[in-house]
C-alpha cells in the first residue's frame, strides 16, 4: 500500500486548499448536491483518504458501503486498466461481450438458492429495484408494490415513492408513483416484537389494505441501510418469504448495501438462509464504478419481452471488469471472514461505548455493517442533535463517520475491509472521543 496507513492531520478540516475548492463547487455545483465532509480527495486506498491539503483520514464509510474491497484495489486497477486498453463501450444490447456474461455467470453462483438464476445489468441501485419491479409486474400480472417502513430504495420517481423518508429524498419532488403500499417493518429497539409476530403484523396490513391478489412483489432491505440499519427480529424475513411464495408474491431482496461480503455472509439475506426470487446488487459490487443488478429465477427473469430489459450503459464493459476485479479480492482475501472479525472488533467498541453513554440506546448490524442509535436516556426519543455533534468531532479529527436513520439520529459503520486492525482501533478511539467531548 502505497498510502501511509495512519491518522495524520496537518491543516484544520477542512484545509485552506479545500476550502479554496469548495468556492469553486459552489460556482459550479447544484447546491442540491451535498456533501458530508467539505474535503477533496486525491488519493485513497486501504483504509485511509488523503485530502489536497495532504489530511490523511481514516475511512468508516466506504463512500456508503462502496468500497468494500478499498480503494484502488490491485485486481480491480488491473481488469479495469486492461479493459480500457480494449474497448470503453459498444452497447451489449448492440454488440454483446464477455465482460457481462461473466458477471451475470459470478451473480448466479454467489446469490442465495441453487436454482436456475439469470440477471439483468445496469447502472444504479434505483435502476435495479425499479426493474426489479417490471419484472415482478410482468411475471404476475399484477400492480401493487409492497415495501416497509424506515426503508430507502432510491431518488427516481417510482423509487422515491418507495422509500420511507421525505427529507431529503422526497420533499418537493411529487407526484410520485402510485400502487406502492408501506406495511411495518420489524424494528425490535422500537417495537419489542419478536420475528414471527413482526410479520404477522406486517402481512396483516398487506391483507387488508392492498390483498395478496394484487401484490406483485414484496421488496424488502435484509438490513435496512439509510433507514437506520435497522436489523429485524430472527424469524421475520423467513416468514415474510413464506407468505410470499404461498400466495405468488415476488419477494424481492434488495441487497444493494448489504450485499458482498459487507455483513459477514456474501449477502445479508444468507443470514437466515432466505432464498429470495429477486435480489437488487450495486455499491460494493464492482470497487467503486457504476454498475446493478437484478439476479433472479429464470423464469422470473425470462417473463419479460426481449427488449424490454437494458439501457445504454448497463453493464458497461469498464464497470464488468472492475466488478471481476472487485470478486478476485472478495475470495482472495477471504473478505466475508474479514467482514465477521472487523464485526466482532466493532461490536465491542460500541457495547463498551454503550456502558459509558446512556444516550447511546441500540449497538446493531451484522459484519462491517453496524450501527448505533442515538436517544435521550431511557427511552426511544431521537437525539439527533447529539449525533450531530459527535460526527462533527469525529470529521474534525480525522475520521469519516455517517449518519442515518429516519431521524438522523443513528451512526452507521461501513469500515472497507481492506482497513488495518490498528487504524479500525484508532478510528474508534476518536468516536470515544467525540462522545466524551460532547457529554
């Protein structure tokens, strides 16, 4: 690694030479486009951003969940910079290659079941989820969408209507989709329900607002990722696929943050050994470029009228390549075992933080995907202001920390798994910081 692995502030966050910048982003950029830390970035890789002011911070968010693999990595450089050598694009939909097949081969080995599985290639998360849905209405004859609360599905019009949080994702931008319904989701910090009577409660609702009948599919986070990482109780996800394939509902696992590695399994619905119809991939699939994708049985896949599935860029031969990259470092370093240690390392931090500071009410999340949920002591009010302030010492002193949850009161730990043992207990050292400074 050619990135010093260590903490190491020189400026104040952000630095004169951001800062510099930042003025010209003002300029240039939609103001609607924000950013969480106002640094640039030059360089990254391992665990570590070097910012121009030559900051170097350590990173617990993996550009959301991205960069599982780190930055930079070895097999991904190398695929992507032979790829680019051969070609950048010609469309698979006009001349197909290689690239793409064998993503499409590598989703088909490594998503849940082992029945006959297809996909389908595109750019975005939302672009999944929302031909997951075509290929649910299609395969059905059916309309309605069903999803839960606390969930994120994506900033597109059908997407936006799908998930649960208004600002920012939605405020302004109706009118939005119409047969999409929201039934509870498990949420045992808040409803101290068990697995199985959570999903009585949510197929309760499907039943009597929407009825089976019309459902098309049922489109659910394992662990919900902007919504809080929110965890549901055992027991829930199995029943809810249960009632799914009894009454011909699709049910849709999208696993576009908790995909790859990041919880401890190759996907998070592995879990409970949940064998969903369709599962949405995309942030940490191909090491930081663009690329989705919709996996599911083969007759789901093939009820759609050819032509009926792609888009320009969709599984772009430079992104396919970094994606086989981004799979080579995933087994050669044995990343879902790395996943579970980098888990047991958080855990404990954070269990140990809890003991300390009553305001911390939830330690969650599975793997390097973990959280914690910020309340006013002893009871389940959010503090979001307190969250606020412990992630702006965490950004003031070098680690890069993010929020969530439908109240912005939840921390969210996305560690790349290429990170150092050392640098993960340093990054933590800083969080103990933050709360004590802020107490």
């Amino acid at each position: 690694m050619s990135i010093a692995q260590e903490r190491r502030l020189v400026t104040a966050i952000p630095g004169p030479e951001s800062l510099a910048r930042l003025d010209r982003k003002k300029q240039h950029v939609a103001d609607g486009v924000g950013t969480t830390l106002p640094v640039f970035i030059v360089e990254a890789g391992g665990g570590v951003l070097v910012d121009v002011d030559g900051n170097h911070l350590i990173d617990l968010g993996s550009g959301i969940a991205v960069t599982t693999v780190g930055n930079a990595a070895p097999a991904v450089v190398r695929r992507v910079q032979e790829q680019v050598a051969a070609f950048t694009h010609t469309c698979f939909m006009v001349t197909p290659y290689d690239g793409y097949v064998d993503v499409c081969a590598e989703l088909a080995e490594l998503t849940p079941g082992d029945h006959a599985k297809k996909s389908a290639l595109f750019n975005s998360g939302a672009e999944a989820v929302e031909n997951a849905v075509k290929i649910a209405r299609v395969a059905t004859g059916r309309d309605a969408v069903a999803v839960f609360d606390h969930a994120y599905h994506g900033r597109t019009n059908l997407t936006m209507a799908m998930t649960a949080k208004n600002m920012p994702y939605k405020n302004g931008f109706g009118p939005f989709a119409g047969e999409v319904y929201r039934a509870p989701m498990s949420y045992p910090f808040r409803d101290g329900l068990s697995g199985e009577e959570a999903a009585a409660r949510a197929i309760d609702v499907l039943e009597k607002q929407v009825g089976a009948a019309n459902l098309a599919c049922v489109v659910i986070e394992p662990i919900q990722g902007e919504g809080g990482f929110v965890v549901p109780a055992p027991g829930f996800l199995p029943a809810l696929a249960a009632w799914c394939t009894a009454n011909g509902v699709v049910y849709v696992a999208d696993e576009i943050q908790s995909g790859f590695c990041r919880t401890g399994d190759w996907f998070a619905s592995d879990h409970e050994r949940v064998v969903p119809d369709l599962v949405t991939t995309a942030k940490g699939i191909a090491g930081g470029l663009p690329l989705a994708a919709v996996t599911g049985r083969a007759e789901l896949m093939d009820s759609v009228h050819v032509g009926g599935l792609g888009g320009t860029y969709g599984g772009n031969p430079v992104a396919c390549a970094a994606a086989l990259g981004a799979l080579e470092e995933m087994r050669e370093h044995d990343l879902v075992t790395r996943a579970r240690e980098i888990g047991v390392t958080m855990a404990g931090r954070l269990a140990d933080l809890q003991e300390t500071y009553a305001v911390i009410g939830d330690v969650r999340g599975r793997g390097a995907m973990m959280a914690i949920e910020l309340c006013a002591p002893g009871t389940t009010t959010p503090d979001a202001a307190r969250a606020a302030a412990v992630a702006a010492h965490c950004h003031a002193h070098g680690v890069v920390v993010l929020t969530c949850g439908t109240w912005g009161n939840v921390f969210r730990f996305l560690p790349p798994l290429s990170i150092s043992d050392a640098l993960l207990a340093e990054a933590f050292d800083v969080v103990a910081e933050a709360f004590a400074a802020t107490a």
